[in-house]
C-alpha cells in the first residue's frame, strides 16, 4: 500500500477514454422498414419508468383512438436486467402517497412487497464501536410513521406485472445504448449488440442492437443514466446548475431469530466526525415482516481517504454491539450496493427536450433529508405519463409541461426545501452539520442563510493516509463478516467471462487514485496486482465480471457503460 503524502491526486485527471456524445448518441441508422416503431418508449424497468408505463396505460385505455394511433406497441419498457428490479437496490422505506394515486385499488397490506408498516423509529448515535446513544426524540426528518418497509426489487416485479396485464411490452434483458437524436429532438433509442467477445468480435451467436423509433423517450435509468448522462451533455441540460453528486450504500438482508420493531437511523461510527474525513454517512436497520431485517450502511463517495470502502464499513457497523442485538443468531440472505444520487434540488437537470423527458433518479429527485427517493421516482413517472399523454393528444413532442408539473408538485416542493440540507453535513464537522441540517430542515431551507457550493466527487484529492480507515475492517469469517466477492456470489451475478469490458477507466494511474477505485468499489471489480509497485503509477486490473451495476465509478473518474443485457445482478429482495 502507498505511503502517505502532502495533498493528494484528483481521479478526475485522469477521465476515461470515451467521448460521451460522440459514442452514445446518434441519428438512426437501421433502414426504415427494419426499425422498430414503439408509441412510447420507456428506458428503465425501475419505479419511476414502470409508474409511467402503467398511468400511460391507464389513459390510453380511456382512448381507443390514441392507443390505435401509436400502433401495434404503445408502451415499451427497455430494461437491462434479467428482470424488472433485478439491478434495482435501495433501503427502502417508502412514502405510500404516491403509490396509493397511481393504484387506489391496491393495499400495501396485502402486497409481496411490503413488509411492514412502520409504527416506532428512532435514531442513535454510535459514539464508538461499542457505545450508541438513541436521542430522546426522533428528529423529524426521520419520523416514519405510516410509511412502509418495502423491497423495491420485488415492487418493480409487482409493477412490470401490472403493466403487462395493460398492454406494456417489456424488453428485458436488454441495454439501451444509444440515444437517437434527429436534429435536436430524441426520437428513440438503439438497443445493445449481444454476443460480441472480449475485444468486441462477433460471436457465433451476434445479435445485433435494433433503432427504436418512439414519438416519446421516458429516461428512467436510475441512479447513473447512461444515457441520461448523454442528453445532459448533448443538450447541455446541466447548464447553470450544481454538479452532480453521489453516496454510495450497501445492504444486507438477514433472516434474523427475534423480531425488530423500530425503524432506526443510525450515526457516527464507523465513519469518522472530523470534517476533513468527508465520511458524513450513517447506517439503518429497518424491520421486514417478523423474521427478517434490512440493515445497510451509506457514506460519500467524496471521501478523501483512497481506502473507504462502503462494503467494509458495513461489517465493522455490524461489530457494533446495537446492530449485533438485531442480527444475533441470525442468517445473511442477501446483499447489494448502489450509488446515490445526492445533489437533489441543486443538481437537477433541466428535465425534458423535444422527444424526451428524465424521469426519478436520474434527475436528482431523491430527498436526502429524508433519505427517500422511491416515492418521487413514482410521482415522477405518472407525472410524465399524464404530460406525455396530453401532448400526443396535441400532436405535439415539447415536453415542458412536465417540467411545469414537477417544478409545482410534491417533487419540485420538497427537493427545493432540502436543497441545503446534505451539503450542511459536509461542510462542518459532524455534530456542527447535523445541528445545522437540522435548522434547515425545520426552517424549511431559509436558515441557515446561503446555499453551500457543490463539487464534482472525482475533483477531490485522494491519497492513502498514515492511519487509513481501512484499519477498522474487520477480517471476514464467512458467517457474520463478509468479503466482497462472496457477497457478489449471492447476488446471483451472471457477466460472461467473454463478454466486453463494459467499464471505462485510465488503466494506468497513480497508486492512490488506484487504491480509491480498489476499496471504493463493493464488489472487487478493481484490483491492483502483487507485482505493481508501491508508490507512483501503477496498471489497475479491472474484472470487470463482478460489477453489481451500483454506478459508482462514473461519480469517480471512470464511466460505467451498460452491460450486455442480462448481465449483472440478480437481486430478489434488496
């Protein structure tokens, strides 16, 4: 491991080889009669995309003469994943209102998805590994009353399944490459190739990808739109705003032997308070029905240490003797890890363009006070649906209505009254930002006075210190503490060892931008080989096979492109 020094090396120095617009969009280029023409068209089988494939529907079955009018698919939903939610990771307590609008016949009670109304919460303080503090009252942010612990990969299953019953064509398995642009308005996208080999060879087996036409493109891609990222760029939607920004967490299922009841919010360690460490992160532990428990663990991924690994800090927060009274006697069941939009408000692109509109995550619509996106992604989509919806009605691909709607809405509201809040905790050492997130919250965003300045996760310096965090981990035993390749296992991970690398990374960087890829990523995909030497550049090792999709190496230097669709995780109740 390299030795400590003054200052530190940006991985943004080092940009990925690939030029973002030049590669990912373009005009059609399949004849005309070999297209496929799709009414609408619907990138991501996640929360926001599926809410907008079912309210289309729900409308279009009130109007014959539009259905027909957009031909033999109306809706299609383009999702890389084996299945819809197979990549999709979150906490997740979900906000019901936006749910209970777009389905009023359905009951959370009696869904596979939902596992437990939450009654009691609370919120703890861990002052060390083993000392924790739980406040005398639950700070508002984190009240949870009413709202419902859910698995956000088995509710896409359940919302995929209800957009079929209606009509949806859904693509699974299969990747969104390229954004069709004809002029400066979106006219579709171009699905991926599949069976090319490592150096990107037809197989015996090629498929070519396919031009999508659609008179609408919804981007709900989630966390790091692949091609939301293009049409920000290619339109300069970012124009004016904030940098995006990103957390990263990683979660654990277990079957546990004694029921949980509360829905806790923790903070403090294992992350460190100092606000040169950056690590304002913090851990939950959320009941799932009576005998599991969702616990995870979510910190910056502009931490200046090259060795905070998300993954790790989640073992050693399982040391700790409050999460080990949840856990005793249990068993893990599952694992995943994703990457957080965290900019809100202040990095929200400008959401729609001629022939398209960015819908959820990918349009910085999580609460970070609250530490809930679901519930937005769903609102998102069924307020894109009824805009969509009526300017086809029109004739008419300018989508600006919705930004309208999202602007004046719960979204637009909420996002704007937060927008302060996260960046507060960096900005001070621990104590200091949540006492100030704290009065911003209450405040509703007018104190304290001022909005904090945003920067680019992969501008910060990096290096590898003397007492690196890394110090904390615990060793892996197989039964309470686990490596990251065995979690990846359970996954149900699925990449072809020859498929294409579909990472993009400066493979030869400095030590410490390489030892920030390494611990950074939760599933092992970066490596630096025993042969490397200790201190200046160094060939980083990218196995690019065990990625679980969580996004995070685009918030750090590099550019997660999609897989071949069907590669990647497996998720089932994360």
């Amino acid at each position: 491991m390299a030795a400590s020094h003054n200052g530190g090396v940006a991985p943004s120095q080092f940009p990925p080889p690939v030029d973002v617009v030049e590669e990912f969009v373009g005009t059609p280029t399949d004849p005309e009669d070999e297209r496929i023409e799709v009414g609408v068209a619907i990138v991501g089988g996640g929360p926001a995309g599926l809410a907008a494939a079912n309210r289309l529907l729900q409308l279009l079955g009130d109007d014959p003469e539009l259905l027909e009018s957009l031909g033999e698919v109306p809706v299609a939903v383009i999702e890389k994943g084996k299945v819809c939610g197979a990549h999709a990771m979150s906490g997740a307590v979900m906000k019901p209102g936006p749910f209970k609008t777009l389905f009023p016949d359905a009951n959370l009670a009696e869904l596979p998805f939902a596992y437990t109304e939450a009654e009691d919460d609370a919120a703890v303080f861990f002052r060390n590994e083993k000392k924790a503090i739980s406040f005398p009252v639950t700070p508002p942010p984190f009240v949870n009353k009413g709202n419902w612990v859910i698995s956000i990969a088995q509710l896409c299953r359940w919302m995929a399944d209800q957009a079929e019953e209606q009509g949806a064509y859904i693509l699974t398995e299969t990747a969104a490459a390229k954004l069709l642009v004809d002029g400066d308005a979106v006219v579709g996208v171009r699905t991926g190739d599949k069976g090319r080999g490592k150096e990107g060879e037809e197989l015996r087996n090629f498929e070519p990808g396919m031009d999508m036409t659609a008179k609408a493109t919804v981007l709900a891609e989630g966390n790091w739109g692949h091609l939301t990222g293009a049409a920000v760029k290619r339109f300069d939607l970012a124009a004016g705003k904030q940098p995006a920004i990103w957390e990263i967490g990683a979660k654990e299922v277990w079957k546990v032997t004694k029921p949980w009841k509360k829905v806790v919010h923790t903070f403090g360690w294992p992350a460190r308070p100092q606000k040169k460490h950056a690590e304002a992160g913090g851990g939950w532990i959320y009941p799932m029905g009576e005998d599991q428990v969702s616990i995870g663990y979510v910190i910056p991924l502009h931490t200046p240490d090259a060795t905070a690994s998300v993954h790790d800090m989640l073992q050693a927060f399982k040391a700790h003797p409050y999460v080990r009274d949840a856990l005793e006697g249990g068993e893990r069941v599952a694992w995943g890890a994703k990457a957080i939009q965290a900019g809100g408000y202040a990095s929200m692109p400008k959401l729609s363009v001629p022939g398209a509109v960015i819908v959820g995550e990918g349009g910085s619509m999580v609460d970070m006070a609250r530490l809930k996106g679901v519930h937005m992604a769903i609102e998102a989509g069924r307020l894109a649906a009824e805009k969509i919806y009526e300017q086809l009605k029109a004739g008419s691909n300018d989508f600006t209505s919705y930004e309208d709607a999202i602007e004046a809405g719960l979204v637009g509201t909420t996002l704007r009254e937060v927008q302060n809040n996260r960046p507060l905790l960096d900005s001070h050492s621990m104590p200091v930002g949540a006492a100030l997130s704290g009065l911003d919250f209450v405040t509703k965003g007018k104190l304290p006075p001022g909005k904090p300045t945003l920067h680019r996760d992969a501008e910060v310096e990096v290096a590898v210190p003397d007492k690196p965090l890394s110090d904390r981990y615990p060793q892996p035993d197989g039964k309470y503490f686990f490596d990251k390749l065995s979690s990846v296992f359970i996954t149900g991970n699925a990449t072809r060892d020859d498929a294409p690398s579909h990472i993009r990374v400066e493979k030869r960087v400095p030590r410490d931008v390489a030892e920030t890829w390494k611990w950074m990523c939760p599933a092992g995909v970066y490596e630096i080989e025993d042969d490397q030497p200790t201190e200046g550049f160094v060939d980083v090792t990218v196995n690019y096979t065990n990625c679980v999709q969580c996004g995070a190496i685009t918030a750090r230097g590099g550019r997660l492109t999609p897989p071949e669709g069907g590669d990647g995780p497996a998720y089932q109740v994360t």
